[in-house]
C-alpha cells in the first residue's frame, strides 16, 4: 500500500518541526516549535564502545505488523512516499530522498517536505535499525572518538541507501537522478552518499552533517561534480561545525562542487531560516529535472553583514 501522507498527515505536520536536540538549550527565536517529541542525538561526553557493523538489509528485525501496513519495502529498506505540488503517482516526477535522523521516523521527517509546491516524488526511508520508537542508520555517534567505526557505519549505510535509491528511481517514473537531503545523521548520509555513489543522485543538500575523513575521495570528480550545499548551525553541539568545515575544505580541494552554509547561533536543529534555504534549493533542483536539465551548482549564498550596533 503506496501511502501519499498528503491526506495520511494531520494538518499541523504541513507546520513543520524545528529538530533541535540539545537538552539545556531552547529553539531560537526563529525555529519552528516541533509538533511532535524531537529525536535525541546528543554526544556522550565519553568515548562510545565501537559499534558492530551494520546487518544486511536482509537481515533487519522484520516491522511491527502496523509497520507492515504503513512501509512499502524495496531493495530490504523500508520507506514512505510522498507526492507534493498535487503530482499524481503515474506522472514523471523529480524524486526526492529525504532521510531522517537518530530516532526519528519517515512519516515524522515527512513534514519537512509536506507543503512543497513544486511537484515531485518524495522517498523517505526508515533508518536500518531500530532506536527507541524511532530508527537509527548507524549505531556511532556523530562526536565518538572511534572515526574508523562512525566511517565504517556511515559507508556500511550509504552503500545500502545508493541501492535503495537507484531501485526505487528506476521501478517509479523518474525525471533524471534523484536529490538526496537528511538531517543528522541523514546529513552524514547526504555527503557520504554523493561522495561515495555521485552516480546515484543528481544533488545533495545535508543539513546538520559531516563526512569522516575516512570517507573523503582521495581523487577528484570524475567528470561532472554532483552539487553538494550543506546547511549547519555554527552552535551545533550534537555534530560540530569545525569537522564540517575540514570536510567541505578537502572536498573544495580535490574540485567537488560543495558550499557549506553557516547559521549563527543555531544548534542542533533546523530553523525556519534554513527551511526555507532547503525549499529553495530544492526548487531550484526540481525545476530543473523537470525541464529536463541537470541540475547546476547553485549561486553563493550572499554574505551575512553586521548588524550596527
């Protein structure tokens, strides 16, 4: 059963949620407060245990049978559609891959994306193990001191993801390669998955991500890069900004499109500001799909000013 959680969400989901997870910090002012319970993806203060490689998709816990009835399965990931700007399932859409954080669920994530106007086709799939009430993509922490096992989650994730979405574009009528964009630890897969498998996406939008250094190309692009722009609090206390900053760096170096977008004073979450960054740019990169176009590295964000004092 195809849901469209265009009728199956309630109206306060079209609102959004401001995913913020630091516990003795508040929103600021100008994120959106969350419909529901937002995930926890805090950093331990000490060094995890390293965590087991990730099970094949086969291999996952099968869903609670509600589960059964609300998630299709393609390639052993589980996931819900979406379809925005009045689209009909049987049209030739631009696909979106919108993946969700540590803790979260598709149908919660889905309210990042419910509203757009443009039409498409929005993929949200459910993280590969589960974690409390909500998935989990990997089981390392963003702040661990393990990189090796965090890169070897992250890889293991991305790896089945760039399967997932390369099954799932071909068997839906598709308008060129899909957009991928996450929040989290979805951000991590976001940059992993147009690093690792730029074949299998047309763009990349992380919000609030990181890629290891483990996981950096040791080349540059071959042929055309895919555009990558990163959105990220610089207060973010669940994944640091400076990591972002020397990934995005060595990416430039090696001739990757990648800008990474900085929002002062935000943690953990995704405003309303970086909201609508995100809306734009992925109208930008659906209209281009749609007009049959690859999609193009988009302008520089304009620099912030000081405000007088």
């Amino acid at each position: 059963m195809r849901s469209t959680l265009r009728r199956a969400l309630p109206l306060p989901f079209a609102l959004f949620l401001a995913l913020s997870c630091g516990p003795s910090a508040g929103p600021p002012a100008e994120a959106i407060t969350p419909t529901t319970p937002p995930p926890t993806e805090i950093a331990p203060a000490a060094p995890e245990a390293p965590a087991t490689a990730n099970a094949p998709a086969a291999e996952h816990e099968a869903p609670a049978a509600a589960e059964q009835d609300t998630y299709e399965v393609i390639a052993g990931v589980r996931y819900i559609e979406l379809l925005t700007g009045d689209a009909a399932a049987t049209d030739e859409l631009p696909m979106v891959i919108a993946i969700h954080g540590l803790g979260d669920r598709p149908e919660n994530f889905a309210g990042l994306l419910q509203g757009l106007a443009q039409p498409a086709r929005v993929i949200l799939p459910a993280g590969l193990k589960p974690s409390d009430d909500g998935f989990s993509w990997f089981d390392v922490r963003a702040r661990s001191r393990d990189v090796d096992a965090l890169a070897k989650g992250i890889g293991d994730a991305s790896d089945t993801l760039a399967a997932f979405i390369d099954t799932v574009s071909a068997e839906r009528p598709t308008l060129g390669k899909p957009i991928v964009t996450g929040f989290s630890q979805g951000g991590m897969l976001s940059f992993a998955i147009a690093a690792g498998h730029p074949e299998s996406v047309s763009a990349a939008f992380p919000v609030s991500g990181w890629l290891p250094p483990p996981l950096w190309p040791e080349a540059g692009p071959k042929g055309a890069p895919t555009p990558v722009v990163a959105l990220h609090g610089d207060a973010d206390n669940a994944v640091l900004i400076e990591p972002t900053r020397l990934a995005v760096a060595r990416l430039q170096e090696l001739g990757y499109s990648v800008e990474l977008r900085e929002y002062p004073e935000v943690r953990h979450q995704i405003t309303a500001e970086m909201r609508g960054v995100l809306w734009s740019l992925l109208r930008g990169a659906t209209e281009e799909l749609a007009a049959g176009k690859a999609v193009s590295t988009p302008a520089p964000a304009p620099k912030r000013t000081a405000m007088p004092g």
